[in-house]
C-alpha cells in the first residue's frame, strides 16, 4: 500500500513536496514485512527501506548512499503506512471522546509509543456529499513544525471501509 503527498497551490511555490511512502504488511498478524520512503522536499532527498525481521526482532534500515543501521523492534511495531491501516481496524464506537490508542511505531532509525486521540465523531462535507467521519489526532511531540494541542486532526469514514476522508494540520 502506498501513500502520496504533494503540496499544492501557492504553498507548492514555497515548499514542494513529492513524498512516497510504502509498507508491505502481513494482514493475518498486521505487522510490516518492508516499508519504504522516497522524499523530496524542496532540496532534501531521502530514499529508505526498511526490513523486518520478527524472528531475531531487529529491523534494517537501508538509506541510500548510507551505511545500513538496525534497531530493535517488538512483534507488533508499525510503519506509518500499516499504523494507518491498524487505526482503521479500531472499534471507535466503543470509545470516548478523548480516549488513547496506543501502538509502537518506527520511524528512520528509532522506535516510539505513539498515541493516538479520539475526538468522536461528526459529519464532513466530501465530493460525494457530507458524510459520517470518526476523527482521530495523532499526539505529535514537540518541534517547529506544528502548533496547537491537535495540530494533525484525520477523518475516517464511519462505515466498513474506514477511508481517510480528510487531513488537516496546523502548520506553525
């Protein structure tokens, strides 16, 4: 599975983004076997590949013109890619408002709790019409990207197919 990011009108003239990010991911056990991230924003380049391997619980990372690094991971880490779809998994209407999801994630060459928040449901207006969302908001650490207490909020649809509706973030 793959996800797309580009930036767009005016702040495409300022920071152009082409980012592609992958994962290949077991769907029985939900766990990634490869990710991948090809990034271009603005000068900066990276291209990554990351291995894993359950057994021996160290992943590989692969950087282009890089020595390989390895970390250690647990049997249920995720990719940002598969962390999206273990999300849309989740049972919402048996959360709060405000409730936690917890999962570990991996990201570059480090490992980390990552939380997510349920802020509830609502409805939001789609090409197809306005339609039943859940939204969630990842608790994003400190850095001179974002600002605000839910800088990147996410609405999924609330039907069986839990498609990303819409992404918004608050940019400092």
């Amino acid at each position: 599975s793959e996800i797309i990011g580009n930036s767009t009108g005016a702040f495409d003239r300022i920071v152009r983004i082409r980012d592609v990010w992958g994962s290949y991911f077991d769907t029985i056990q939900f766990r990634p076997q490869k990710s991948f991230r090809s990034i271009a924003e603005n000068r900066y380049r990276r291209r990554e590949e990351v291995y894993f391997d359950y057994e021996n619980g160290m992943a590989t990372i692969k950087v282009e013109d890089k020595p390989d690094s390895k970390v250690g991971i647990v049997p249920h880490i995720q990719d940002m890619v598969s962390g999206y779809y273990f999300l849309r998994l989740q049972n919402y209407d048996a959360l709060k408002k405000n409730d936690t999801i917890r999962l570990k994630g991996i990201f570059e060459d480090k490992t980390y709790d990552f939380d997510v928040v349920y802020l509830g449901k609502t409805r939001v207006k789609t090409h197809f019409g306005k339609t039943n969302a859940f939204v969630i908001s990842p608790v994003m650490p400190e850095n001179d990207l974002f600002s605000g207490t839910n800088p990147i909020r996410m609405w999924i649809s609330d039907d069986q197919n839990r498609i990303p509706l819409k992404i918004e973030a608050e940019l400092a």
